[in-house]
C-alpha cells in the first residue's frame, strides 16, 4: 500500500530514483535514506517507516519481511523491491 501511494506521488516517485542513485553511487544507504525522507515528501517518510523503520529504529513493524527479506540493509530492500 505504502508503495502505490509513493508511486503515485511525484516528489516521492523522485526520492526513490535519487535513494537509489545515491546507494548505486556508492554512499552509504541510511544517509540516502535520510535525504530521501528530506525531498520525498510524505508518502515517502510512509514508505520509509514501513519497509525500513526496524533497521534505523524508526516506529513500526516494517514491511521487508512481508517481501521474503530479512537481515539485509536499506540498500538491499532498494535492489529487491
């Protein structure tokens, strides 16, 4: 759910091709993660919170392992989705 609203929002939809240019430029992927919840607005910062918020201790459950993925870092759950 969180992702068909960020696909479908604009600023969010840009957050996450420059979340992951910056992980595939090499940075490390919470500090693009972190300009991702700056410019991406709020659909991003749902996004965020619901498929990363156990590895950087944000609220809630997250959503990776509903994707089959378990003990990887924000960039992993980039290249999967």
């Amino acid at each position: 759910m969180q992702f068909m609203a960020c696909n479908a929002d604009c600023a969010c939809q840009q957050g996450v091709v420059g979340f992951l240019g910056c992980v595939g430029a090499g940075q490390q992927a919470l500090a693009c993660g972190m300009n991702l919840e700056a410019t991406g607005g709020p659909n991003a910062v749902t996004l965020l919170q619901c498929a990363a918020a156990p590895i950087v201790g944000g609220p809630g459950p997250g959503c990776l392992s509903q994707c089959g993925v378990a003990g990887v870092g924000i960039a992993d759950a980039g290249v999967t989705d």
